[in-house]
C-alpha cells in the first residue's frame, strides 16, 4: 500500500511540473494578471508546509497540501469514507470505518441487536446504540414481552398480547373471574375458587340452605 501511495504521488508531481511548465509560458506573456488566484493549480516547488502533509499529501504552496484520493483536511490528516460511515461510525481510512459497537458491514450499516428482536421488533440505531423497536404489543429489551391492557389478575400471567394464563380457579380475559365447580344456588355468587357467596337468607357451601327466620 505505502509503495502504491508513493508511486501515485510521483505521478502527481510529474503531471504538476508540466501543468507548471505550461503555466509558466503562457503567464511569461501578461505579467500584469493577478497570480495564484485564477489558476486551478499553483504549484511553488520551494513551498514549506508545516507541519508537513500527511497520508502522501503534497505541498503545493506554503502551508497548502494537495491531498492525495481519500484525505481531506489541512494536513491531508482526515480519512475520508467514500461512502461515508453510517450510523456514528468514523473513517479510520479510506474505505475503512470504524463502527460503534452492535454495527457492522464496511460502511457501518449493518445494524445487530445482542440476541435479536423478536415478535417483529426492528433492531434500529438510536444515539449510537442497536435497540428493539417492538410492535405495540410487545415491550422488553428484544420484544420478548406480550402486554395485556386489561392486566392479569389472580396471579394469572401476560402470555401473548392481550391473552392471559390464569391459574386454576379463575377465568376470563383478566382472569376476574372465579370458578365454582359446584355452582352456587339461590341467587349466591361465586367470589374465589370454590367460595360462594350467599344472599342473606341462605347458607351452606351452595347456599342451598334456606335460613330460619324464629
Ligand atoms: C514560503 O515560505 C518560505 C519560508 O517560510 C519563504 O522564504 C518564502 O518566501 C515563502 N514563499 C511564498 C511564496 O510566500
């Protein structure tokens, strides 16, 4: 690569020295046109640049580098990424980016989130870091939770968006409400598992007791 570099950058110099000797004959003929402004190139072979230019730069006028393909800057001293970094990365040298961490592929636009998003969650960038972006139904850092709105009460447990597993004793979407196996009669509620409550008149585990009233 050094070799390469310094090669192309005698090709620059031999193709500077002749646009300087055409430069030279035709500025010979009017002396009195502004020099240094117009002309694409003004190339002073005692030109100083210092600090010197880097990355093969050439010093083409006092503190003036003419930086070779993929640097930029006042000492050539930038890597410039053609295409450029995606996503926060930086050029550490032409065509070479380095990515922040969850990021990949040559530009950094490869973007993994650690384990994945699930539930058609979609790994994003999001100040430098790959995040899940989850569907609105789903939340945790892969989208690995289902949301019920309605809750899960009774210990009953979220198993997929809006579905609840309840456990044994209590149904519904909430699991709200409780299961008697033995129904409770005479106008009673089932309140818990297996628990009913009586209207006032009436007793037993059914309520099938009418109290006596004296
Ligand atoms: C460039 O800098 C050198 C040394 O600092 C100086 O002698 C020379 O005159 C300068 N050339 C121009 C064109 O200003």
């Amino acid at each position: 690569m050094a070799g390469f570099s310094q090669s192309s950058s005698l090709i620059w110099i031999y193709r500077f020295t002749s646009i300087m000797a055409l430069l030279a004959g035709v500025c010979l003929g009017g002396s009195d046109s502004p020099r240094g402004v117009s002309l694409p190139f003004v190339f002073d072979l005692k030109a100083v640049c210092d600090p010197p230019c880097r990355h093969a730069g050439i010093c083409i006028r006092n503190s003036t580098c003419l930086c070779s393909r993929g640097y930029e800057g006042e000492t050539c001293q930038y890597a410039n990424c053609d295409p450029k970094c995606k996503n926060g990365g930086a050029c550490l040298r032409p065509g070479k980016c380095r990515c922040p961490s969850g990021l990949g592929g040559k530009y950094c636009e490869k973007v993994a989130c650690d384990g994945g998003c699930w539930n058609g969650g979609e790994c994003i960038v999001v100040n430098g870091h790959a995040k899940c972006i989850c569907p609105s139904s789903w939340t945790g850092s892969k989208c690995q939770e289902a949301i019920c709105p309605q809750g899960c009460q009774n210990g009953g447990s979220c198993v997929a968006p809006g579905i609840c597993s309840c456990p044994e004793g209590w149904l519904g979407g909430a699991c709200h409400n409780a299961v008697c196996k033995k129904p409770c009669l005479n106008g009673g509620k089932c309140v818990s598992p297996d628990k009913c409550r009586c209207r006032t008149t009436f007793s037993g585990l059914q309520c099938e007791d009418r109290k006596k009233l004296f």
